[in-house]
C-alpha cells in the first residue's frame, strides 16, 4: 500500500489485484460536513418545536428530552447514517464521498462510532480547525478520530461508461443462438453483477496472470450455475470468453431487434413526410 503526490491510495490485495482509491481532501469533506450540519440543525428545531409543546405539560421534561435528543441526534445521525448507507451520510452522497478501511477492507460498525465519537474533538475550537490542521498534516488526509479508527475517506468521481462495441467487437457469441436463455440469463443476471463482470473485462489487463485466471473461473462459473447453455455453444470457450459472451448478453440488445427498431424508425420518418 503506498500513496503518491497526487493523493491516491495505492492498495494491492493478496491476490495481485491493484486499485487505486482518490483521496478526499480538507475542502471537500468540509463542505459534506456543512451539508450535514444543516440537517442536524433542522432536526433540532423540529426537536425544539415538539419540545415547546410539551412543555405547556412539564416544562423540566420537555427541556431534558430536547437536550437528549439534541446529543442523540449529534451522535446518532453520523453513526446511523454511515452505517446504513456504508460509510455516507447525506453530505457524503450529495459530494460523492465515502468512509472506507484504511486497508480496502470492510468497514466495521465499531471503527464508525470510534470516529463518530471523536468528531467532538476534531471540531474544536469551532468549525472542525482540528480535524482540518489533522487533515492537511496526514499522508491519508485522515482526521483524528480516522486515525483512531483506521478508516479514510476517498471519492468516488463518475466513471465514464465503456465503449462496449470496441470492448466487445470482433468476437463471435455462441450464446445468441439461444434466445430463450438468453432471456432467461437477463432475469437472473443482478445488475451488480453485471457490474462485475463488466469492470472486470474492462481492468483485465491490470490484474496479474495468476489473479486474471482465477477471477475470470470464478465469474464464468457462477454464470454457467445461472443458465445451463448446450454444450456444443460453450465447448472449448475460455472462460474469460465466457465471460465476454454474458456481457455481451447483458448489456448489448440483439442485433435483429437493433435492426427491426432501425428500420422502424425510418418507416416513421418517411410516413411522415409523405
């Protein structure tokens, strides 16, 4: 694991496989912290309102349920949010942002509350001055409470969708002499794992050769459970083909139906300049 000027976290997996994570930076995680600060805040007046209300009853209780609920809520919404929504809150989402293990691995709801907790001490004196100063002096741009935690927070930009007729061109589809299954395989085919297998087509050539083979065994294996093909369509397919071929299936309409919807579409057109 090693991390370069340009603030990306190089991390490599026991099985070869590399990636790189892009590092959140002071501005942008403190403009998903206002963003939270601002829901927190309205929560709190509406605590505020139905506290006013009790207090007509009992204005000792309503003052010490609206305290409660005012550190709850300051405590509660980053622990519950992060953990529902897998290290995001609202400002989090809205800038593209998420928590993650320091080593890629799975975050763990203990390392969210040890940096929800310290959240306190990174935002003194006020508007989070020690988490910042923690921030820019941190290789990993962590605040003190991810350093407790071992956690970090990277962004997650939009990926550009890949040119699918020059990633999958030039190669013959056994599986389209199927159509039923490959009906059959669209249903049963969820759309993270199409996902999957997408990504892993399109980084093949970052994995090692060990890492390569395995990863595409292990996809083709789990698609051939799915839907059982003839095997006369599969027979001598590598399996990284295989693997090119349900992608293909997945993402790819028909060309018969391209071509029928094509020429639809142009009978409409002349219809209507006739």
């Amino acid at each position: 694991m090693s991390l370069t000027k340009t603030s990306t976290l190089q991390i490599r997996t026991p099985e070869g496989i590399a990636f790189s994570l892009l590092l959140a930076g002071p501005v942008t995680r403190f403009l998903a912290w206002l963003v939270d600060v601002g829901i927190v805040i309205a929560a709190t007046v509406l605590i505020n309102s139905v506290a006013g209300i009790l207090g007509v009853l009992s204005p000792d209780f309503a003052q010490a349920l609206a305290v409660l609920l005012f550190f709850g809520l300051q405590i509660g919404y980053g622990i519950g949010a992060e953990w529902w929504w897998r290290g995001q809150t609202v400002g989090k989402r809205l800038l593209r942002l998420q928590v993650m293990d320091a080593a890629g691995l799975r975050l763990h709801f203990s390392q969210i509350v040890i940096r929800n907790l310290l959240r306190f001490v990174d935002g003194l004196p006020a508007f989070y001055l020690v988490g910042g100063l923690a921030c820019l002096i941190s290789k990993r741009a962590q605040r003190l409470g991810d350093l407790a935690a071992n956690t970090i927070v990277i962004r997650n930009p939009k990926v550009a969708q890949p040119d699918l007729d020059q990633l999958l061109a030039g190669k013959f589809n056994s599986l389209r002499e199927h159509p039923h299954l490959e009906a059959r395989l669209r249903q049963r085919v969820s759309p993270g794992e199409a996902a999957v297998a997408l990504q892993a087509l399109v980084r093949r050539d970052d994995l090692e050769p060990a890492a390569r083979v395995e990863l595409f065994a292990e996809l083709a294996a789990h698609f051939k459970s799915l839907v059982e093909f003839p095997a006369e369509s599969i027979e001598g397919i590598a399996d990284e083909q295989y693997v090119r071929n349900v992608v293909d299936l997945l993402f790819r309409p028909r060309r018969e139906k391209t071509d029928r919807e094509e020429a639809g579409r142009k009978e409409a057109q002349e219809t209507q300049k006739t």
